[in-house]
C-alpha cells in the first residue's frame, strides 16, 4: 500500500479525503459526498462553467489548460451524442498521484465526471485506467456500481426527470502514449494508439465523432470541491491566473518522498526541503526535473521559484504532471538523460519519423557515450537530432522526448564533456554490457 | 449460454464478454480490454483467443493482432505464473531499481522476458507503474509492491511460492 504522507503546509482541498475510508459510499457522503452534483444539478450548465471559470483552475494533465475554458468550447448543440472522458492513464515517468485518487476517493472522479457531463450536456461518461492499475479499477467499478445501487447514476438521478448520466469504466494494456487524447479515444474505440489529427479537436468532434471533454484524474476531482467551496475561494489559494492546490509527487533522493498538495505556487526549494525533509542522507543537491520526466531539468541553483504552471514556464521549464524529481550529487546526468530516452524510445508509437527515428538515433547515440565510446562529435549531434524533433512530430510525444535531453546538455554540458574525457560514473546504476550478452541487456 | 458456441473460456469470462460487447457505442471498444482479460485467463493471448475475440466483435483477426501488438502488457507467448515486473525508470532508479532488477535475475536465475524453468517465475523491466513516491516499485501480475529493498523482494517471492506449496 503507497504509504500517505503529510506535512503542516499543505492545504488540503482534494486530498481531504484521503486515509478516511471515503471508497465506501456511505463515508463518502457524510464527508459531503454527491452534494456538488445535486447542486449542480439545480444550478445548471451555465453557473457550473462560470464557477469552473472563476476556480482558475487548469489542467492536471500536463498542459495546464484552463478546464472551465474547456468545458466552454462544446458545442451546445450536437446531433452526435457528446462524451466526458476521464485520462487515468497516468504514465509519465515520476507521476503517482492520480493512483492516490483512485485509491482513496474513487467517488469524487465520479462526481466530477458527472458534473462535466451536466455543465456540456453528456449523458455518457468513460474513465479510463492504466492497464497496470488493475487494483485501482476495481475499486473504481466497486464505486461506480454503489453509485449506480444508490441511484446516484443511471436514469433520472437524484430523482430529477430526464437527468442521466451513465459511465462505463476501461482498462488500457500498457501504454504511455495513450495518455496523449486523441491516441486515448483511439484506444477506447479498440484501436492502435495513435493519435489524430487536430483540427478538428475533441470538443468538437472527439470519441466515436462525438464533441468530447477529456480531462486528466485529478482535475475533475477537484471539481465537486470547487462547486461546494466556490470558485473564487479556490481560485484564492494559489497564484494569479493558476488557481487552487495541486498534488505534487516528490520522489527520488528526499528523505520523505511523496504525493502532498500544496497551494500552486509554493517555493520549489520549500517543497523539497521543508515538506520532503531535504535530501537524502545530507547529501547535496544537484538538480530537480520538476514537472515528471519531459521537463527540461533544473540546476540545484534554480530552485527558487514557485510551483505554477507561468514560473516554470519562465524557469525554462514546466510544471507538468506536477512529478518533482529529485537528484542528488551522486547522480551521473550521463545516465539519467540515457534513462530517460531509453523510455521514450520505447514508447514513441512509430507513426511519425522526427520522433520514431530522433529518439532512436539518441538513445543509441547516448548509450555508446555511456558505455564509453563516444565521441567529439557526439554531444553536438544528439543536441541537434533533438533541436529538430522540437514542434516538427504529429503529437506532443516528440517534444517531450527532445525537451529533456536538450535541459540536460544545456544545463550539464561540461559533464558530459567530462565524461568524453575519460570520467565515469562511481556506481554505474545501468550496467554497460559487452556487446553479445543480450540475456542482461535489459529490456530496451 | 454464451453468445458463442464451443468458447474456449470458462464460462464467467464468457458470460462477462457477452455483456461487455453491449456497453458500448460501439462494439470494437470492449477489444483491449477483452485482450487482456482473455490472458489473464488463459496466461496469453493464443491463437484461438485471437480468433474467438474477432468473432465476438466481428473484426478480421488482423485488425486483432494488429491491436494487440501495440500494447505492452500484451503477449503472445506463455509466461510464467507470476510475472514480476520491476521498474527501473528515473524515480526508481534513484532508489535502487536496477539493483532490485539484478537481485532478481539473479535470484531467479532468469533475464529479462525470460521464465524459470519450473513456470513459476518471469521477469520483466519495466516502464514507470505509477509508484514513483514509493521507489523502487514492482508489480507481481497485479500486486503492487512498494519501497522494496533485494531482502524484502526475497520475502515478496517467498509469498508467492508458498502459494504454490499449499
Ligand atoms: C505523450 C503524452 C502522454 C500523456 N499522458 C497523459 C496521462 O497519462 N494522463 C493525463 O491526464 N494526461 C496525459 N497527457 C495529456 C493529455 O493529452 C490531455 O492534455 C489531458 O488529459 C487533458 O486533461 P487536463 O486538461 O485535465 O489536463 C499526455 C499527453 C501526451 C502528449
Ligand atoms: S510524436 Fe511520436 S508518439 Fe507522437 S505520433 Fe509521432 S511517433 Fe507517435
Ligand atoms: S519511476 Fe518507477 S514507478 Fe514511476
């Protein structure tokens, strides 16, 4: 069982819940359970989006989209049935937070996904989990099926007439690149993934031809929470135009890892060493990838900045997932920036060349560095392989592969200058093999 | 009755595919996860659980295979029973994931992809599981396994082959 973790600074908005038996229907409603959907129910499309639009509150997914915004760009009328799809894919290397969701208030995703589906006019919502979170599932299917028992979902809801909602809960089968939203409605109607191409976009024609809202876990559990508390009260807990709390997962060389919420906009430096007990072992810290893995990585000295989505952006990087990833001195970048391609590489989907071949050509190019047979032209090849995947792949995937790599070469280049040289790591974590011993070569 | 004479599942899962081709729009959505429940069952996906999941959802067995090749979790050979599933990605390397990894291929005796030869064991690296704050992680099939160290691996297996003993 992930271990709960909890600190004086965070403000628990979403994670309220958490620890207090809220996956069984009766707790969840005495905790101000299905309330935000009642209320919804009586207020109506329009004061559900203009609450959601006060909220600030943007996408959890990684894009940091407004989700209010959103909402707003579905047509209101539509012949095609109009669909709210729930992304718990979760998959981007140093996210775990919508597991803890999942875990400990599947009801609030439901109420969320509900309340969506009221705010554009869905009757049918989809949440879809990672193949691996099986556990997960069944407790979400467990959840819905209360629900559907309670007469909270199903026909006429709360006794109100013609006020449906159904969903239909899914499992994917190993994938990141399904997380990607068109790549994930392709997955949902039994296809490959592979995404689409946009224009038109989801909200306007989305699963199965439909206008569809597809929104991360953990946004749309922070929406009954939002209708109840207001969305300008939610909106005051974080930053200008970043409103609320967010769950930030800090993992790696902390003394305390894991998921805590905290306002949008708490210190960066804070966070790693207040609320996650400063690193490991009293070592030194050398660098932060802040946002899970596709965000260019940050020096120990650029720390002092706040957890929002317009710092980062300013720091040169993003907030992403909200995945903090922390290094301490020990850690060779040489083999941090090859763990990292080696997981793009593996799951590009192929469909587009800048990303199938550059992440190819990277992370053979890095792993001879790695082994030691790199050479003078290397660092300079493998920044231009990946200056040219930027902005020119078919989905997002491709940035999100060079993004990193290019951090770590900008941010660490005399490393790996050193380690042309002839420097090498203390304890190599990834084993350098003869060529030949495929049975240890691991699974890449 | 299942909706398919001579299935080659048990009579639960054939009875849940009967349903599940009916909750959806369309029914091709019920395929990846049709896939992977038919392995859980059947230990992979065989020849002829390709050919009775396309009759079920009236597509071509290639429109099939070509699904099914995309998905990782998805394979068309046997495994061992208990498919262990070590993640070595960036949160877990950093608290020992490829050294967990190595434990086990040496504990196992086994590589990567590779199966004891009693069929109890398989291994596997993988990809980020969603643990990353508990680091390193493992997944035996389902189970989540939190914070391990190479000893509390070697209790985590024990488990599993104390199973097999009873
Ligand atoms: C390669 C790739 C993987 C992604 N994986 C996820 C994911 O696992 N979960 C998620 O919510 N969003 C993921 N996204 C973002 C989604 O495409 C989408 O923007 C998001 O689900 C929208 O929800 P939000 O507005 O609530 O953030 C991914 C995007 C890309 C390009
Ligand atoms: S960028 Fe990568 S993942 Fe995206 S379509 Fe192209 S090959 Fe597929
Ligand atoms: S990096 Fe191992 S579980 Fe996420």
């Amino acid at each position: 069982m992930p271990t709960l973790v909890s600190h004086p600074d965070e403000v628990k908005v979403l994670s309220k819940r958490f620890g207090l038996g809220a996956t069984n229907i009766d707790r969840y409603v005495e905790l101000d359970g299905y309330k935000a959907t009642q209320q919804a129910i009586e207020q109506g499309p329009e004061w559900i989006i203009n609450t959601m639009k006060a909220s600030g509150l943007r996408g959890r997914g990684g894009a940091g989209f407004p989700t209010g915004m959103k909402w707003s760009f579905v047509p209101k009328v539509s012949e095609k049935p109009k669909y709210v799809l729930i992304n718990g894919d979760e998959s981007e290397p140093g996210t775990c937070k919508d597991h803890l969701i999942f875990l400990n208030d599947p009801h609030a995703i439901i109420e969320g996904a509900m309340i969506a589906g009221l705010a554009i006019g869905a009757k049918t919502g989809f949440i879809y989990l990672r193949g691996e979170y099986r556990y997960l599932l069944n407790i979400m299917e467990k959840a819905v099926a209360d629900a559907y028992a309670k007469g909270f979902l199903g026909k006429n809801i709360f006794g109100h007439e013609g006020v449906d909602f159904d969903i239909i809960t899914q499992t994917g089968a190993g994938a990141y690149e399904v997380g990607e939203e068109s790549a994930l409605m392709e997955s949902l109607e039994g296809k490959r993934g592979v995404p689409r191409i946009r224009p038109p976009f989801p909200a306007v024609v989305g699963l199965y031809g439909g206008p569809t809202v597809i929104n991360n876990a953990e946004t749309i559990a922070n929406v009954p929470h939002i209708l109840l508390m207001g969305g300008e009260a939610y909106a005051k807990l974080g930053t200008e135009r970043n409103g609320g709390t967010r769950l930030f997962g800090i993992s790696g060389h902390v003394e305390r890892p894991g998921v805590y919420e905290l306002p949008m906009g708490y210190s960066l430096r804070k966070a790693i060493y207040d609320v996650a007990g400063g690193i490991r072992g009293g070592k030194q810290l050398k660098a932060v990838v802040p946002g899970g893995s596709s965000c260019p990585v940050l020096r120990a000295d650029e720390i002092d900045v706040g957890l929002d989505f317009d710092q980062l952006a300013k720091a040169g990087t993003m907030l992403g997932s909200g995945g903090i990833v922390v290094l301490d001195e020990t850690v060779s970048i040489v083999e941090f920036a090859l763990r990292t391609i080696r997981f793009y590489q593996h799951e590009s989907c192929g469909w587009c060349i800048p990303c199938r071949e550059g992440t190819d050509w990277i992370k053979k190019t890095l792993t001879r560095f790695h082994a030691g047979g790199g050479n003078k032209k290397d660092i300079d090849n493998i920044q231009y392989i990946a200056e040219n995947m930027l902005g020119r792949t078919f989905c997002p995937l491709g940035d999100a592969a060079a993004m990193p790599i290019l951090g770590f070469i900008k941010k660490f280049r005399p490393e790996f200058e050193e380690y042309l040289a002839g420097a090498r790591v203390a304890n190599p974590l990834i084993q350098i093999q003869p060529v030949g011993e495929h049975e240890l070569a691991g699974a890449h | 009755m299942s909706a398919i004479a001579n299935t080659i599942f048990s009579p639960e899962l054939a009875a849940r595919f009967d349903k599940l081709v009916t909750i959806y729009p369309l029914k091709r959505s019920a395929l990846v996860p049709m896939l992977l429940y038919a392995q859980d069952e059947v230990g992979y996906v065989s020849d002829a659980v390709v050919a009775e999941i396309a009759q079920r959802l009236d597509l071509l067995e290639l429109d099939v295979r070509n699904v099914l090749s995309y998905y990782s979790m998805l394979r068309t050979k046997p495994a061992g029973k208990y498919n262990v599933q070590v993640c070595t990605n960036i949160s877990c390397m950093l608290r020992g994931g490829f050294e967990l990894l190595d434990h086990c291929k040496h504990t196992l005796g086994i590589g990567h992809k590779e199966t004891t030869e009693d069929g109890l064991f398989s291994l596997e690296e993988v990809e980020c599981i969603g643990a990353c704050c508990w680091a390193p992680a493992a997944q035996v099939n389902y189970d989540f396994h939190d914070e391990l160290t190479p000893a509390k691996m070697d209790a985590v297996l024990d488990t599993y082959r104390a199973r097999e003993k009873k």
